[in-house]
C-alpha cells in the first residue's frame, strides 16, 4: 500500500491538529448513531496521540471500548475531477471512518494503514464531516490478542499478555489526498547486485488501463535508468549501495501514461542492496552484518504511543552517539516515517508484525490474566491465525520497498513449544515466504521454549532470542546466569547451525540506584549485567546481533511487577542516558571502528 505523497500529480493534505473527541462511555454509540451528528462533547483530542495520558479522567484512561474523534474538513477547490481519498496510518486497534454519516472504511489492526475513496460522498470547494470511531479491544481474535474481563463493580477491563501499555487512538497522521481517475495502484521494487550494476526489478499495477514507464535518477538527481512496462528491470550502472551507516537512494518514478500523456507519477525512494542468510551468517551486501542495537517501543510521555518528529529525530540521534547500526520494531509495526527516516539513515530493521502475546501461559502467569492453553478453539485459534496472516500481509504490503527492512518477524515470544505451535506457525510462514521471497525470516523466541523443546525454529532463517540470565532467572548472581546463558547459547548453535541474534537482554534500572555489589535495580548492575551477556556472545561463533531491550523506559500497564513503567531502557523515558549507555557506547563504536 502506498504512502500518499504530493507529486505532479497528487495532492496532500494532513489533518492533524486538534479533533472534537467523545468516549463512546455508556456505549450508546451504535444504538443511537449520535456520531453521525456533530459530536455533543467539550473533549479535544490531539492528533496524531494516543489519548489515555491526555486527559485527567481515569475513566477515559481506562475506557474499554469505542472513542470517537470529528473534525470538519475542506476539499480543495481544485479537486473537482481527482478521486479523493481519506488515509488513516494508524487507528489502533480497529477503526471505523464515516463521511458525514456514511460508513466508508473499515479496518481491524492498530499499526497499519487504511483508507477510503470519497469521492462519491464529498464536493470539491466544500467541507464534509468526518469521524473516525477507534477501538481499544483486544480479544483472543485480535493481534495482538487480550481478554476483556468484568470488575467486581461492573466495569469493563481489558487484561493483555504483553507488559506495555495498551495506548489507543489516533497514534499516527490523517491525510485527505487526491489522485486522477487512472493512477499508480501499487509499486513492489526488489534489488540485487551483479558486480558494479545495481538491478532494479519492478512491478507496478494501475488503477485503469494505462502503460509504465519507470525512471531512476540518483541522489544527484541525474537520470540512471529507464524502462517501459508493468514489470521489469531497471540496471544501474556503477551502483551506489544502500549500506548499514551509509544510506543511499534512488529515486525510483513510477507513471501512469494514456496515448503518451502522463496522467499519474509516483516517487519512491530506493536502496539497492541484498541480504541474505548464509550458513551461520547474516549478509548485507555479500557482507557479513552484526546486529547491535535495540528493541524499541513507540513511547513517550503524555503522547503514549502518538508519532512525534521530535523524538524519531532524538531517539536515533541517540542510536547513532551510542553506536547501534538496528532495532527492531518490538512489538509492532511502526509508524512509516520511522522507515523512511532508517532508509535515509542506514538504520538496519527487523520489521516486526503485532503478534505479541500469543502466550496465555507464561502472559497468564505473568500479567495477571488466566492461565490456559495457548492454541485451542476457545483461545489462539483459527480466527487468530487469520487475524495474524491478515497483519503480516498489511506490514510486508507497506513496508516491502524499505531498504532498511532486512527481515520479517512475524511474532514476539509466542508459546512456540506448546501443542499446537507447529501448526498455527507454518502457515504463516510459509505465507511469509510466498509474499517476500526476498528476505530472511524469523520469529522472537521466548526463554521457555529452549532449543530442546520449541516446535518451530525450524522454519525460520534466523534464531531471534530473548533471554534473561542474571534477571528474571539467575537473578543477581552474574556467575551462575553466564554459564547458563552459555549452555543454552551453545545448544541452538549446535542444533540450527543458523545465525543467532540476542533480540532482548535487558534489566531494569532505577537511574541514580547505586551499590558496588551485583544488586538489580542498580546501574552498575545494568552495565555488569550487560558485559556478561557481551562476554559470552563474543565467544559464540554463530552470534550475529545483540539488541538490547530497552532503548528507553517505557509505559506499562497496572500491576506489581513494574514502578511506573517498565525500566530496562539504557535511556529514561525522557531519553537522558544510564551508566549502561556509556559502557554500551564504547563497545559498539569500538566494533564500529
Ligand atoms: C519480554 C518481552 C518484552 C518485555 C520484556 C520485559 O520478553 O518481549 O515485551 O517488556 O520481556 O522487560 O519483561
């Protein structure tokens, strides 16, 4: 799905800013239809945010169910003859977008795109009420999946099994954009290397009959390549390549032409390199690639989950002082100016879908919910799963032509040694493989399902690990986690012979916490707890990556386990560095160098 942009062609207009907001509290909304009118509300909500911290009632923090944000808006005058369309980036987690009172859209997944064709419904020159009514329900058949459980007084609650906060709204912009009646539908771009020439394949649908025609011109803006057709090649001689730290684009135009009038032009910016995963190594550009760097959430005071430049710029300004050339999109996919800005960077991406928390056991346990049977038609079932295919078909849709994404994660921490595992995850796999043939895939495993008993690393290129040793096990006792850490490391090396990368190694860290002994919590601990992780992934041949979990302090949801947050962040939540990020910083700008 592609990114609206203005071109010679397009037009674009966003419609952040501040939107009437009403909490659909007594749930009335669908009986009554009162959304269909001028929302009768006092509320502002800003957008893109996420709206729990906005406010100071508790019970719209904690509403469980429908919220409904309007503004009016203006179609262009000049429109009169585009088709017009409405674009929401993120609704999270299930959507509805009505034209005055008409329903246009519909969508259920809280991190990816969706829109609507308007035309029908709105007049150029003249404004049109729109409302989009967001839900914050996780349900065994959503992802990520949750329960809704009632309180002794009769509220509604909602329970989750993943700790971060479960942020809902509008996280992310809202576009009024328009395109010609015949237009470029979709561009998919892949890209190899044979000696100095970067070969460029394409396809390229239309919406109406049109012929192709492509152009590459380089960061200079000098032509390199053309061709004409829905699908072909485009060779680039004496390539510049897309590599980690060194970020270079092309920009690749894609026009819809009728009896040799352009009539549509979209522009995409393109990397050319190649991954690949060969025997125990991790190839960018024919090259082998260690990983360093981070999890990450899109978290952030006041805004929850909301897109914000200032802190996309700040927080990889902090990736790059600190040495990191990765992250990874934990637990979802994130916003697309994350991408287009790890494009334009040489940030190295794990993309990963929104299936956190496919662990009713261990999530159970942890976070208060029920324990039960992960996969069974009462839980995680059929429904799940298409649920599960539907996000990653929405994520590799989007982000299919991002340089920076090296690989699909199609799930974090799942019970994947549970019954039921091999036969929910092969599918999707396999569905993983057939959309993208072109990179490897992984999935993030979790410390209960070691290499003797998971039921599906089999079917993945790379073992994406989260372990705790020295944490949650071994908990202050360095000596005993390092040679666990390493019997464990040595048995999926054994095993897989594939590449391994650390996903998450983490402790929490109250910055300003101090002792000289190994005590959690302190950041001496954070940092020692960090060397001996180092240590043993220095010794293992196979390793190819270590991510550190956090990047920075993040919000979680009510309970004991975590004091305003989880904070295994080397930053705080406000992004000020922990002893840990020092130390971190001198041993990736040393591997760096
Ligand atoms: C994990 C999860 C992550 C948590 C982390 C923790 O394994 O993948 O979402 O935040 O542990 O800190 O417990």
């Amino acid at each position: 799905m592609l990114k609206p942009q203005s071109s010679r062609t397009r037009e674009l207009n966003n419609l952040d800013g501040l939107w009437k907001f009403k909490v659909d509290v007594d749930r009335s909304a669908e009986a009554e239809r009162w959304f269909s009118a001028r929302l009768d509300t006092e509320l502002e909500a800003p957008v893109p945010a996420s709206y729990n911290d906005i406010f100071t009632d508790a019970a719209i923090r904690d509403h469980v169910g429908w919220v409904y944000y309007q503004r009016e808006v203006r179609v262009p005058r000049g429109w009169a003859d585009e088709r017009v369309f409405v674009r929401i980036d993120a609704a999270t987690h299930a959507g509805r977008v009505y034209v005055n009172d008409s329903l246009v859209a519909e969508h259920i997944g809280g991190y990816t795109p969706f829109e609507a064709d308007v035309t029908d419904l709105v007049t150029a020159g003249e404004e049109f009420r729109l409302t989009v009514a967001v839900n914050n329900e996780l349900t065994n058949e959503t992802i990520p999946p949750g329960t809704i459980t009632v309180a002794a007084d009769g509220r509604r609650q909602q329970k989750y099994m993943h700790d971060f906060y479960n942020y809902a709204g509008l996280p992310r912009s809202v576009y009024l954009y328009s395109v010609p009646a015949v237009h470029v539908g979709d561009v998919t771009v892949t890209t190899d290397v044979d000696g100095s020439t970067g070969i460029v394949g394409y396809t390229i649908s239309t919406v109406g009959d049109a012929d192709v025609r492509v152009s590459i011109h380089d960061a200079a803006g000098a032509l390199v390549g053309e061709a004409t057709g829905a699908t072909g090649t485009v060779s680039i001689d004496g390539v510049t390549l897309w590599q980690p730290g060194a970020a270079y684009l092309y920009d690749f135009t894609a026009e819809a032409v009728i009896d040799g009038h352009l009539v549509d032009s979209y522009t995409l910016a393109v990397g050319v390199r190649t991954v690949e995963v060969r025997g125990a190594e991790f190839l960018i550009n024919g090259a082998p690639f260690y990983f360093t760097g981070f999890g990450k959430h899109e978290d952030s005071a006041v805004r929850g989950k909301g897109h914000d430049n200032a802190y996309l710029v700040h927080d990889f300004q902090l990736m790059e002082w600190i040495g990191a050339n990765s992250f990874r999109t934990s637990h979802y996919p994130y916003a697309e100016e994350v991408m287009d800005f790890a494009d334009r960077h040489g940030i190295v991406v794990i993309d990963e879908t929104a299936a956190v928390g496919l662990n009713l056991a261990m999530g159970g346990g942890i976070f208060g919910g029920i324990q039960q049977p992960t996969f069974s038609p009462a839980t995680i079932n059929d429904a799940t799963q298409a649920a599960h295919a539907q996000a990653i078909r929405e994520l590799i849709a989007r982000d299919k032509n991002h340089a920076c994404v090296v690989m699909w994660s199609i799930a974090n921490e799942p019970s994947s040694s549970e019954a039921g595992a091999r036969e929910y995850f092969e599918p999707l796999a396999t569905l993983t493989r057939e959309l993208d043939p072109t990179r490897p895939i992984t999935f993030v495993n979790v410390m209960f399902a070691t290499y003797q008993n998971d039921l599906i690393s089999d079917l993945f290129d790379v073992m994406c690990l989260n372990r705790y040793y020295g944490w949650y096990v071994d908990t202050g006792d360095l000596a005993s986690a390092e040679i666990h850490l390493e019997a464990e490391l040595r048995g999926w090396a054994e095993k897989y012979g594939k590449p391994i990368i650390m996903t998450e190694y983490g402790a929490d860290t109250q910055p300003g916490l101090h002792s000289i002994f190994d005590a959690p919590w302190t950041e001496e601990y954070q940092s020692a707890y960090l060397e001996m992780n180092h240590r043993v992934f220095d010794r293992i041949d196979e390793f190819v990556g270590e991510q550190v979990w956090n990047f920075a302090d993040f919000q979680t949801s009510n309970g004991i386990f975590r004091v305003d947050g989880n904070k295994k962040g080397v930053f705080t939540r406000d992004r000020r560095p922990k002893a840990a990020a020092h130390a971190l910083r001198a041993r990736w700008t040393r591997r760096a160098n």
